[in-house]
C-alpha cells in the first residue's frame, strides 16, 4: 500500500512526506529515504575514511533523522538537512574514533580496494581519489566533498556544515593544495600503465 499522494496521484514533495512522518504515516520516512538513499551513501563514504564507518554514520543519521524530524524548518531543502545530518555523523565517528583508536580484529579485511591494473582508468581515478581524500583532516575532507565533489556553493557547504563561509573557503583551498600533491605523486603510476592498454 503506498503514501496517498492526494489529487490525481500527484507524487508528494520532500517537505510533504517529512510533514507525513512527523504527522504518524509509517511509510513517509522509507519512501523519502528511497529518494535520496544514494546520495546520503555516496555523501558518507567520501566523509568517512573508511566503508563500515560509513556504514556506521549513515545508520546513526538516519536514527537521528527520523527522530528529530519534528524539528526540521522550511526554510532549507529536506536533501541539504539530511546531508548535513549525515556530515554531522560522520565527523562525530572520526571525531570518536581518534579518541578511543581501536585494533581490527583479523587482517583480511582491508578498508582500500588493492590497485588492479586490468580495470577502467576511470575506476583507477576514482581510487587514487579516495586514497588521496583520506589523508585530508575530517574537516577539510567534508569541505572539498560538499563543494568539489557534491556541488554546493560555498555558502551552501558553509550552512550544511555550520561554520562560516571563509572558513569554507580556506578548508577547500589548504584541501585542494594537499589533493593536488597527493595526485600529481600518483599521476605517474597511472601513466606507466598507459601503454600496456589495447
């Protein structure tokens, strides 16, 4: 059985199907999270250094989503307040990690894929970036993802993540310097295997 979409089957809006979880209807909150789910995961894997933190964060901001959505106000979009809950999340686990390091449990599991050399350079691109934004601090890592890689504006990453615009700014610039290091180290690696492509 699906949310009652009103006049003509006309599909509910974000703020709709918040207002419908916040007024009792269970399955307001699933089909909002339907929307965005992909965005919130990607959002938390690039925050995160590795994917079961991700994991981890994702979880606990959609609790917390769900719990406080009462508390959302009209005036940003329901996807920046869910991004923003998810960012929060995910510094709270780096934040927690540091201060409470913990040992994995069996040495098979790696948090970073191996390098393959068989696979696309886009894939390849897509690793070297991940490695690269891992060295980042937490908080530039949150501010070059929501500006560079998520889209926002400035001034939109600088709400999500509640710190003002300039310092924004001078977390993506100090990111961006120590990217730009961390791939042009890279770079090469990815060129020596040019040529032994068909």
């Amino acid at each position: 059985m699906r949310i009652n979409r009103g006049i003509a089957g006309a599909e509910l809006t974000d703020a709709q199907l918040l207002a419908a979880h916040v007024a009792g209807d269970p399955r307001a909150f699933a089909e909002l999270l339907g929307r965005h789910q992909d965005h919130l995961w990607h959002t938390a894997r690039r925050t995160s250094y590795t994917a079961e933190d991700a994991a981890d964060a994702l979880q606990e901001a959609l609790l917390s989503a769900h719990r406080t959505a009462a508390t959302f106000r009209q005036d940003a979009a329901v996807r920046s307040w869910l991004h923003k809950i998810v960012v929060n999340a995910c510094l709270d686990r780096i934040r927690r990690n540091r201060a409470r390091p913990t040992v994995p449990l069996s040495d098979d599991e790696q948090s970073e894929p191996a390098h393959d050399r068989d696979v696309m350079e886009d894939r390849e691109t897509s690793l070297a970036i991940e490695e690269a934004l891992a060295t980042l601090p937490p908080e530039q890592r949150a501010a070059v993802v929501a500006v560079d890689v998520e889209g926002y504006s400035v001034a939109e990453a600088a709400e999500l993540l509640g710190v003002p615009a300039g310092t924004v700014k001078s977390r993506c610039s100090r990111a961006r310097a120590k990217l730009a290091q961390q791939l042009r180290y890279m770079q090469p690696q990815r060129n020596q295997t040019a040529p032994r492509r068909v």
